[in-house]
C-alpha cells in the first residue's frame, strides 16, 4: 500500500485533524503508554538546511515513541553536496527508515520525496511554501487551551505578509464554524490579497489594523505574534524600521482580556517582551511541548501504529 | 494541399485534405506559436497556417490545417494555449466532428516554473507540471511550490 504523506495542514480532514489531536492530547496525560508504541522503528531526519527547533521536535517526538533517529542537518553534510537529487536521496533513505522529516529551502522539495518515497515523508517546512507540523502544532495549542475552535477570535500581529504560518494558520482555522481573525501589521507587511480573499470568499470576518493596542485586543480569545525576518527583507533598513514595530510588554498585556492567550512560533526576538514571559497567558513555550505531543501523534498516525490496549 | 483560407466564418475550405484537422478561429498572428507548442514541426505530414483570415467573428483569424490523425494532436495543450479554437475533425474530406476545448486539469511540461525557491529550479528530470486551481479565473499553479502562472496565455 502507498504511505500516507503530509504535505499541507489541509491534507488531514477535520475529523481526521480531531482524532489526531485526541491521541495528542491523550499523550500529554499518559505519557509512559506511548513510550514503546515505536520500539525498532527509525525516523530520518533529512534537514538541508539548519532548524534545530523543529529537528530537535521530531527527534524528541520518536525518541519519547521508543524509536531511534538518523539524518543530517544541512545540505553540506548530505549527498546533496555531491549533487544527488531528492528522487534519488528519498529511495535510499526509504531503505534506511521507516519514516521521513524534511526540511528544504526549495519549495516542493518533500512533494517530490514523496512522489517516489516508499515510506511516509513529513514536510518540515520548504522554504516560503508550507510548514504543515507547525500549523499543527498551533491547532492543538489552541484546543488545548480553549477547548474548541468554534466562533474563536483570533488576533494575528508582526509579519503577516511573508509569514507562511500566519497563512497555513488561517485558512486550517477556515474550516471551523465562526472564526474572525483581527489582523495586525504595518501597512507593508499586511496579509497578502490572496489569503484575503479567500478568506472573504469563505465570509470569514476580518478586521484589519495598524495597532496593537487595547481595541484590537478587546474580546481576543488568541493573539499569535510573529517575527519579522531579516531574510524577507531586500534592504537593511526596511528591516530595522520593522523589526521592532511591535512590541508586547507587560504593560500592553495588562490591557489585554483575562483569557487572551499568547502564542509564538519561535524563535522571538524582540517582538514579546521577556517580562511577559512569567504571565499565566504567554503559551508559546507550551506551544513548544504541544508541538512534541503532535509530532509523536502524527508519526504513529503514518507509520498506522497505536499503544497495545 | 490547397492553403487557400476562406474569408466566410461559417464556410470553411479544407481543400485537399482528406483525413486530418482544423483549427479554426485562432487569434490573428498566434499560429506560429500554436504551431510550436502543439510540436507540429516534428510531424511528418503536410501543415498549412493561413494567417489574417477573415472573420465575422473575430475580424481576423489564424487557421492551422494538418493532415494527421487526431490522436497526433495534443488537445490539453492547446486547450491551456487557447480553449476559444475550435478543432474540426476532417476524414475522407468532411467535417465530421466539431470538438470543443476546455481548460485541462493538469497540464506537463508546456510552461516552467519561474518562481527561483521552487525545486524544479534544481531536481534533475522533474517535470513541470502545473494544475488548474480556479476554472473561473484560469489560474494555474505549479504544483510543486503553488506558485501562479503568470505567464501571458495566447490572448
């Protein structure tokens, strides 16, 4: 039977993305009944290029399953250097593991292993495109804290025009019934049109503004803040006008609601200050757990495993 | 074979062809690009372009007559290239089928991706492939990195 691969956030339904979610949230409470559910299977890691959070996230995932890691962490270290092409690298690995994470700076780069993988490959982010197991990750954050995604009001702040999270984010949250979104940014880094669109043709409302402030936090059940990266940016200065544009401090978020929860994807620079760190709602550490809960789910989901009952 | 082009948009001439097809109601200064993608050079067989045709509907037109079996043509191609052409299906010298075209789903190495990120930039022998993600608006996307084609089309 062909493997199942995970390319997008949209490639699992919503009752599939449910059922995953539970086993998820079911490891966090019983840990030690999942803890051999991978004895003898291999994960490989094929980073071409450095991520050591999400690389760290999936090795820690298969290690807490039981099973072992392999790989490498960037493309110098792989026979990408000598030239050999992603077919080529996935047929061999597919006869080292059971299970794929990729990460490539070219768009489509884990599509293509997949098209010729005889074991499931998971898309660890391919350059601007896609970062499935991070959209994942921030799915199951806000069930876990929230308890459902139904009528959310979700605040998206810093970078939403080159922020590929922000994107995955929005259109997997899409999908569940009464959803708005409050979208945050500089005027040059608004969410690009096509997401807006398609966000309005789906009736979902947005509100768009220039400030984070008291009325654009009012009634907000999520705020999600995102770095601006220095690599989007064609010129220096662009990217030190907009680096710091937004800043949530302690002060800021004591004009925030009691249950207005903040996430991150990580790495933060200056974006949320650290003193906001020790506040009941800052979740984008625990965000960091949860995407460990949903890695270990998602591998057993591919590899058709479960604990013994 | 007879190239000669017939300036009534309902009667069309194909002169000598005897088995083969049509394309009829190519934008006017399009054939030779049709005539490229559609591969026609490689044909072994006789190929006549008629170019600024009259028409009632179009003012001008190019027409595209080949004498090859149907099967030889690339319908999804040309149907990417322009689904406004009407193909006309010629044997034993008679129209016997008029078939329309339509946006194809999918569509393989007939345009390339020219987004620089995407891995058909790199991957040795990967084909370019785009599909068709919104019928209304004619937007294709490669299917790699869903990238628009922005391309210009033969409008």
């Amino acid at each position: 039977m062909a493997p199942r691969h995970l390319m997008s956030p949209l490639d699992f339904s919503v009752d599939e993305l449910e059922a995953l979610m539970d086993v998820a949230a079911d490891i966090e409470k019983n840990p030690e009944k999942y803890a051999h559910v991978c004895d003898g299977k291999k994960l490989a890691t094929l980073f071409y290029e450095p991520s050591t959070r999400t690389r760290l996230s999936f090795e820690a995932a298969m290690l807490n399953l039981g099973g072992k890691v392999l790989g490498f962490s960037s493309a110098d270290s792989s026979s990408a250097a000598k030239g050999e092409s992603v077919a080529d690298t996935i047929r061999v690995i597919s006869c080292y593991a059971d299970i794929a994470a990729m990460r490539h700076p070219k768009e489509g780069a884990p599509l293509v292993a997949s098209l010729h993988s005889r074991i499931p490959v998971i898309n660890a982010g391919d350059g601007g495109h896609q970062h499935p197991t991070q959209t994942l990750t921030d799915l199951l954050t806000i069930r876990s804290l929230k308890g459902h995604f139904d009528g959310l009001k979700i605040g998206l702040c810093g970078d939403l025009k080159f922020g590929r999270t922000v994107h995955s984010l929005m259109n997997a949250l899409s999908r569940y019934p009464g959803i708005s979104f409050t979208l945050i940014s500089p005027e040059e880094l608004r969410i690009p049109s096509y997401v807006r669109d398609a966000m309005k043709a789906l009736g979902i409302p947005m509100r768009e503004d220039v400030r984070l402030d008291e009325s654009t936090m009012k009634d907000l059940d999520i705020l999600y803040m995102t770095r601006v990266q220095r690599e989007r940016f064609f010129n220096e200065e662009d990217y030190i006008r907009m680096k710091d544009f937004y800043i949530l401090d302690s002060e800021k978020m004591r004009l925030a609601p009691k249950d207005m929860y903040i996430l991150h994807p990580l790495p933060r620079v200056n974006e949320i200050s650290v003193d906001v760190d020790n506040d009941p709602r800052a979740k984008y550490f625990a965000q960091a757990q949860y995407g460990v809960y949903i890695r270990m789910a998602l591998i057993m989901n591919l590899l058709g495993l479960a604990p013994e009952a | 074979m007879n190239k000669q082009g017939n300036s009534d948009d309902n009667v069309l001439s194909i002169g000598a062809l005897r088995e083969g097809f049509v394309l009829d109601h190519i934008r006017a200064g399009k054939a030779m690009r049709i005539y490229r993608d559609l591969k026609l050079d490689k044909l072994d067989c006789t190929v006549a372009i008629i170019k600024n045709a009259s028409s009632h509907l179009m003012g001008r037109k190019d027409i595209i007559k080949v004498a090859c079996p149907i099967d030889y043509l690339d319908l999804d191609v040309l149907g990417f290239i322009d689904h406004n052409i009407t193909v006309n299906v010629i044997q034993e010298g008679r129209i016997i089928e008029k078939r329309s075209l339509h946006l194809p789903a999918r569509i393989v190495n007939v345009i390339a991706c020219k987004n620089p990120r995407c891995i058909t930039s790199i991957e040795q022998g990967l084909d370019q492939v785009f599909l068709l993600t919104d019928e209304a608006t004619e937007t294709y996307r490669c299917r790699y990195c869903e990238t628009k084609y922005s391309g210009k089309k033969n409008k």
